[in-house]
C-alpha cells in the first residue's frame, strides 16, 4: 500500500503542513511525521485499543515501527491535540472525527 503519493507529499511540503508517510522495512512499517515545531507526539493505534505510545524524535522527523502484517487504524497525539495526518484512507470514529487506515493489502 502507498501511504501518500508522491505529489501528494510534494504539495503538503509546500503547503507547509505535516508531512506523513510509511515504508516497509522488512517484516516492520516504519511512519514517519514531520511536523515542525512539535514538542512531543504520541502515536494511538486500534491493535492494543488506541493506547498513546510515544514516538521516537530522529533527524527532524517522529518515528514510529510497528509490525507490518495487519490493517489497523491509527491517529497521532501532536502537543496534546489529536491530529490526523494527510492519509490516503480515513474512516469516522464513534466520538465525531476520523481515523487513518494502514492496510497492507492495498
């Protein structure tokens, strides 16, 4: 699955926004998000019930590496305010926003 085309990234870049998206790397899925200014950003994930996990501040960018065989939806924590990233599948959750979806059949 593609997490963002590539103009899709190029225009977020010069939108100024966050950036996001993910590689496989082995048997692992790597995310990445660049979000400039961030002070701290924790990662939330349908698998273990949506439970923040802290993601890992490398060369500019929030690091996250999760296993790479199941879908599961997702969402970030960004200073304290949900934040969804530019994602290229989204579904409404029960509490009125939305969640990202990573499915690695697509």
């Amino acid at each position: 699955m593609k997490c963002l085309s590539t103009l899709v990234i190029f225009m977020t870049l010069i939108a100024g926004c966050a950036t996001h998206y993910c590689r496989k790397e082995k048997d692992s899925l790597v995310l990445y998000l660049e979000k400039p200014g961030a002070q701290r950003v924790f990662f939330a994930y349908s698998l273990d019930g949506f439970k923040p996990h802290e993601a890992r501040h490398l060369d500019g960018r929030w690091v996250v590496v999760l296993p790479y065989e199941n879908p599961f939806r997702y969402y970030y924590v960004v200073d304290d305010e949900i934040f969804l990233p530019p994602c290229q599948f989204t579904e409404s959750d029960d509490f009125g926003s939305e969640n990202c979806i990573f499915d690695p059949q697509q």
